[in-house]
C-alpha cells in the first residue's frame, strides 16, 4: 500500500523516506512520484560497465582471481564529500551519459564474458539499491544462467528491500563508513540501519565490509575497536578492508591518510 502524506507519496526505499509532490525526485536522484507512484527512473540505464578483478570490489574471499562484469548507473542516497564516484553517484541521469541495457541484455553479455574468466554481474560504482528492481530482475537471469551475482552497497535501505533480493544475491561488500551516529549523520546516513543491514546479509550470503579511513573523522584507534568487537560478534571470520582516503570531489583540503594509521587501525581487530 502507498504512503501518503497529503498529496505527496513516500518512497519506501531507504531510511530518508523522501516525501514527493508530482513529478518530484528523492534525494538519490534516481527516484520520482510519478503519475502517484514512486517509479525508478534509473531502470536500465547504465553508465559504467567493465570487467574486473573480483578483489577490486574489494572481495578477497569470494572466488579469488576471477573476473566479474561490474555495472553502475548514476544516483546514491548518501552525501559523501570524499565519493570517489561522484561523476556519476551525485548527478542526476541529465547530468551524465546512459546506456540502456535490459535485464536480459545484461545477463547475456555477462555469460559471453565467461570466456573471459567472468563468474557474473557485480552491481556496483553508484549506490545500486536505489534501483533495487533493475538489480533484483538482473540477478535472476543471471542466476538462471548458473552464475553469480555481487552486490556493493552502502547498505542504507529497508530490510523489506534487502530481502527482495537477497534470494539472488551471492556475496557482497558492505560500506561501514566508521562507527559512529556523529559521523554517519554527516554523511547523510545512519548508524543503525547500516549495523541491522549488515546482520540480515551475513546471515544469507557471504560478506565482506570496507571501512575507509578519513583523518580527523574516524580513525581513532578507540572507535576502529568498537567496530572490530561488533563485527566479531556476527562472524569473527567476515573480512574488514580497511582502506586509504585521498582526496577527492568536496574534500580536497585533506591530506591522504597516513599509510603507517592504516597499518596501526588494521592491526586493531587482530587483537580483539
């Protein structure tokens, strides 16, 4: 049943819950009350598409030293000033070039990759679950076609989402920006949505989460433990990457991360 509020319709995505008048867009650009319905407007319509070395996702215990056809198309619900995709994650589909390429377009392309070492479909370099259809419907042929489907998100999104597609999905890597609600609501996020999509996943497919290290914003030795210990508590075996900001789009007044703190940050879950 459709969420009103007056005359405008609630999209029922994510947490942000964008109340929209007639022909209005959501904070992710890529969804519009449409006729009275929230529609995707990012349906098929990709604007990157490489094949890639499945740890580039980061995923390094899923299918080590395999290829992976991996899509993008334009929008995210998250407000990252480091975004190292913002070419397309922060511009709406008149901002950036499209290809149309349907579901089964996408499953067939990713099958004559096979020759190529390709497992499957990573969906992935913008926010993918605010189009959560064009990836759900992907990942059915794909999986029709006995390959595999990955899944790189911010995890911002209802769990009634998260559950629609996680029948297809095989493995994912999960953005934890930090640990903490401060640092979450400066990204346009939260804390806890992310903590709760994050426990549904690992209990379906395999999991690997990222933590990129910004200075000055979450890299206390005190808060990498505190996501350590949580991480511990679902499965002490699930992977933490713990990456090196540059910068980047609205946060060029930053050095690079110190490459001696990502070492002293990654050494903190061993001794948990």
């Amino acid at each position: 049943m459709k969420q009103r509020e007056g005359n405008r319709i609630i999209c029922p995505v994510c947490p942000h819950h964008c109340s929209l008048a007639e022909g209005q867009y959501g904070r992710c650009r890529a969804r519009k009350n449409e006729n009275g319905t929230i529609i995707s407007t990012s349906y098929g319509k990709l604007t990157a598409l490489m094949l890639d070395p499945i740890e580039k996702k980061p995923l390094r215990r899923f299918h080590p030293g395999s290829q992976i056809l991996s899509v993008g198309s334009f929008g995210c619900n998250l407000s990252c000033p480091f975004c190292q995709n913002y070419e397309i994650s922060m511009c709406s589909e008149s901002e950036t070039g499209c290809r149309h390429m349907s579901p089964e377009e996408l499953a067939d392309l990713a099958e004559q990759c096979k020759m190529y070492g390709n497992i499957g479909v990573a969906f992935t370099y913008n926010e993918p679950l605010i189009g959560y259809e064009y990836v759900r419907d992907t990942a059915r042929l794909v999986h029709a076609r006995g390959m595999k489907n990955v899944l790189v998100t911010n995890g911002t999104a209802e769990l009634s989402v998260l559950d629609e597609i996680l029948p297809y999905i095989d493995a994912m890597n999960i953005d934890l920006k930090g640990f903490s609600e401060g640092y979450y609501k400066k990204l346009g996020g939260d804390l806890d949505t992310v903590k709760h999509f994050i426990e549904r996943a690992a209990g379906s497919c395999h999991v690997e989460l990222t933590t990129l290290i910004v200075p000055g914003e979450n890299d206390s030795e005190e808060e990498m433990e505190q996501e350590a210990q949580w991480i511990a508590s679902i499965n002490p075996d699930m992977p933490l990457h713990v990456t090196r900001f540059f910068p980047r789009y609205k946060m060029t007044d930053k050095a690079a991360t110190d490459v001696e703190k990502i070492y002293r940050l990654k050494a903190v879950p061993k001794n948990i």
